[in-house]
C-alpha cells in the first residue's frame, strides 16, 4: 500500500508560536518518510524536552518524550532492539548541546544507524528565551540583558571531531533542501546529524528567517567543495563561521555500531513488531556491558 502524508498526520494540533520554523521541520520529517515509502508503524521519534521536543506528539508515529537532553539514549536503545524501525532522535540546541552533549559525542562516536535532528532557534524557547549554548554572542536575553558575551559553540566542528559519519545543516526556509537532507540521512548507513536552522520568532529578534537568507551559503554552491574530506569540512566551517547548509560531510566507510557489538545478531534483533523477544541475545547483551 502506497504511504500518503495523510496517514502520518493526527488530529493533534502543534502550539508552537506562528512563524516557529519547527512547522518545516515537521513536514520536512513527513514528507521523507513517505518519498522513501517508510509506513507510520516502522517509525520511532525520541524526543526531549523544550519546543522541538513536543514533534514527537504531532506525528502519527510511535513517539517518546522523555527527559531534557536524552533523547539519544532512548533512540539509540530502541534501534539496537529492533534494526527493522527508522529512529529519529530530536532536540533542540538547548537540549542537545547543553545538558544532552554528553550522550550526542559518544552517540556520534558509536554510529548506530539512526538520525539525530537539532532544531537550533540559537536560544531556550519554551522556557521565556533565555541564552543557549548556540546564542550568537552579543545577542540579548532574559539571562543575558547585557548581551551574551562568549562566542557561540560550533556544533559541527564537535561532531567531525566525534568521527560522526554523516554531517548536515538545513534552514527551514528551503523546505526542498530540508527534505532532501532528512532523506538522504534516514538511508545513511549509521549515525546522521542534521542540525536545522529553526528561527524563533517570539525571542530571537537577530537571527530571523530573513536573517539566514543573507548569511547563509549553500555547500553545493562552493566550487570543488568535497563533502568526504574532513579536512576540508573543517575548513569550510572555519571559513563560513559554521553558517553553511547541505550535506557538509559524509563518511561510508566507517562501520555502523550494530555490526561490530559482540553477542549481537543485526539479522534477529531483541524484539520484533510481532512482540516476540529475544532473551538471549539480551542476556549476552547484558554480560558484555557489565
């Protein structure tokens, strides 16, 4: 049976602020799962805490919502356990950067088979627009009423140094660009970051949607940009101050964790969507984690 967008929308409506760029997120979401042919019922979406975290509750998926910055734990437990599910795992800058940096370098540094979306709106949204570890420095916030004064973390330049193996940054003002990323991530073979530029329009007053249309670069429009050199990524970032959009690395060489964890068969997973489980594959899980 041919999936539709309608089969992954609910009847929940989102109560993000109008304009909230998480409205393209969440299409861009929808729309490729169903150009890969991927039904509702072999989703997973762990999200966090804060705006992004509520994207769980607006698609007609299966959904977890659990705690602020630990969406990747959950996601990551949830595709070892079943390789036959495309999980996302998905937060904001707050979430993912600040309390959830810790799982997202060892996340990337593992490379399950899954992809991990960073709505990055550059402050805390949903708790009154205070500073993040993204905010550009200057930027002014209920914590920071002088201005932020520390240069903004480079998200990226942290995930090429964790051996990610697919690096991506969206703005969600090209939803086309957007979509193609999402689905070239959900078919890479282990783990993908896509970071979103996702304009908040209620507390970021600088870093608008028209903002990003001046300032921001597309890889494809760099001449001789090669995504598979990381070097280069590197570069690139320097040279752009992080403010790029495409896919700015890509490395299929590096094998997913599924294939190299002792005492786990990635043919028979520990549970199937039949509800059977798999004991004694998770006994020997067990053993070598202790």
């Amino acid at each position: 049976m041919k999936v539709t967008l309608k089969d992954y929308r609910n009847d929940v409506k989102p109560d993000w602020c109008a304009g909230c760029g998480d409205y393209s997120v969440l299409a861009g979401i929808q729309r490729a799962v169903v150009n890969l042919g991927i039904a509702p019922e072999n989703v997973v979406i762990s999200a966090g805490i804060g705006c992004s975290g509520k994207i769980s509750g607006y698609t007609k998926a299966y959904g977890v919502q659990g705690l602020h910055g630990r969406s990747l734990p959950v996601a990551q437990g949830i595709k070892l356990a079943n390789q036959d599910l495309t999980v996302f795992a998905m937060g904001g800058d707050g979430d993912g950067y600040a309390i959830g940096i810790g799982h997202a370098v060892h996340a990337m540094k593992r490379n399950v088979n899954m992809t991990y979306v960073v709505m990055d709106n550059q402050l805390y949204a949903l708790t009154k627009g205070q500073m993040s570890p993204k905010s550009d420095e200057g930027l002014i916030t209920t914590t920071t009423v002088d201005g932020v004064m520390e240069k903004p973390l480079s998200a990226m330049k942290i995930a090429l140094s964790c051996e990610v193996t697919f690096l991506a940054q969206a703005f969600t003002g090209d939803i086309k660009q957007l979509m193609n990323i999402f689905e070239e991530a959900i078919q890479h073979e282990g783990f993908s970051l896509v970071n979103v530029f996702s304009p908040c329009k209620t507390y970021n007053y600088k870093n608008t949607p028209e903002w990003y249309k001046e300032n921001l670069t597309k890889i494809e429009d760099i001449e001789g940009y090669d995504n598979t050199n990381k070097l280069e990524a590197f570069r690139i970032l320097e040279e752009y101050n992080d403010l790029v959009t495409g896919i700015i690395y890509k490395n299929d060489k590096k094998p997913k964790y599924e294939t190299i964890l002792k005492n786990y068969d990635i043919e028979k997973p520990l549970a199937h969507q039949d509800l059977t489980f798999n004991q004694e594959m998770f006994n020997s899980l067990c053993d070598e984690f202790r």
